[in-house]
C-alpha cells in the first residue's frame, strides 16, 4: 500500500503561555520528514500521480521477482504429459538449488540446453543425481537406480513403457539424469548419451524447480515430488548400489 505520512506543523517561537499547559510532541522525525517530502515529489513529477507511481512500483517489484525469485515459463511440447500440457503456465523457484541444497530426483527443473540439448530452455523430471547408477529396464520393464527398481506408474505417459531404448549410465558428479514423463514424445538424456556430456544436465545450468501450473486457473496445481524415488538408496563411492 502506498502510504504518505502529512508533516505535522511546529511552531518553534511560541512559549507556554499558561503554567501546567504541554506542547504536543512532534512524533515524526527528520528521516520521516524526508521521506514523506520525497515520495510527494515523485507523486507529483509523474503524470498520473499516485497511481501510475504504485504501478510503477509494482512493476519493478514484479521484474525484480521474475529475475531473482520466480520465473514463469510456458509449456511448449508435450514432453511431460500428462502433468504439464502443452501451453500450460509453471512457475519456477529460481532460489530451491541456491542455498545448499540440491535437485533431488522426482523433481521437475527447468534447465538451459545450450551448448549440449540444444539452444533452448528445456523442462525435464530429474531421475539420477551425481553418483547414480541407472538402469533400463529390469525384467518387469522398470527403471533401477542404485539397484532399486521405481515404479514410475504415478506420473508416467499412459501407454508408455519406462523406456523404449536400453541404458545403463553412471551419472558424474554435478550433473543429472533427466527424462520426460511422455516417454514416448521427449527428447531427453536418453537421446544425447553419445553427445558431448553424455546426455547429462549439469547442475549449474538448472534454472530452478517447477513448483506450480499457475495457467490455465482451470489447471492450477502444486507440483510435488513424487514418493517413487523415496526407497531408492544413496549411491556407493563406485557408482552402484548399497547392498
């Protein structure tokens, strides 16, 4: 909200003038004062006054959360149906890899292709972190990583299998394994394991994590990790499974 405070008046010649009566305090400071006096300047050299100030303001804001905070991208293929169709609005936690933590697998990144997907922002599921050893496919058709075979059912393509094309990869350290959830429609770490960078997403290109599907409101939703990767164990120094 935009506030102005009104500078109180103080009349700094006069004296009480009966014993026993009191000045009122004057309560704003220089600071306030100058404050206030500048916000009045502005609100009146900008055409439109308060109004185009405040929306100014919020513009700023808003640019200043797109490049720091949240970013919206929108879906453009259908890669990851079911959960993301095509044209469907994500917003993006630019901050979620920022502080320490890392992109755990099951969630959704947004990460910048340059130079080994393609020139372009892509939107995958993350399935191994560094040190993974993934697989596919055991002798149902599932994804192993670390030796523990996921069921991938929850958010899988219906009619698709896990993978149509066999791998067995190790990831490197500081990079990811990514996959989209139609299998069947998505170019992914599967298709560039012969590439430079061996399919794999580095870390630090991963502009943040999809949290939510904010358009359309009809499809409005939080994005939650997945509970299929939580039995899946901690890499070994080598690469493989705990046994």
């Amino acid at each position: 909200m935009d506030t102005e405070a009104q500078p109180t008046e103080r009349d700094r010649s006069s004296r009480p003038s009966a014993a026993g009566s009191e000045r009122t305090p004057d309560t704003q400071g220089p600071e306030d004062r100058s404050r206030s006096s500048l916000a009045a300047r502005l609100t009146g050299r900008v055409p439109g006054g308060r109004i185009t100030l405040s929306a100014l303001t919020g513009l700023v804001l808003l640019l200043l959360l797109n490049a720091f905070v949240v970013q919206p991208f929108q879906i453009p293929s259908g890669s990851m149906e079911p959960g993301l169709r095509i044209g469907d609005r994500i917003l993006v936690d630019k901050v979620a890899y920022r502080f320490g933590a890392g992109p755990r697998r099951g969630d959704v990144v947004v990460f910048d292709g340059t130079g080994y997907f393609g020139d372009a922002d892509y939107v995958k599921r993350v399935v191994g972190v560094g040190g993974d050893h993934v697989v596919c496919c055991d002798e149902k058709g599932r994804i192993e990583v670390n030796g523990e075979p996921v069921d991938e059912s929850a958010f899988l393509h219906p009619g698709d299998s896990p993978s149509a094309v066999p791998f067995d990869v190790v990831v490197p350290q500081g990079t990811l394994f990514v996959l989209g959830d139609h299998r069947g429609d998505s170019s992914d770490s599967r298709d560039h394991l012969g590439s430079p960078g061996g399919g794999m997403v580095p870390v630090g290109d991963v502009i943040g994590r999809a949290d939510w599907i904010a358009w359309p409101l009809g499809h409005w939703t939080r994005l939650t990790r997945p509970g299929a990767y939580a039995r899946v164990p901690a890499p070994t120094p080598a690469g493989g499974a705990h046994g």
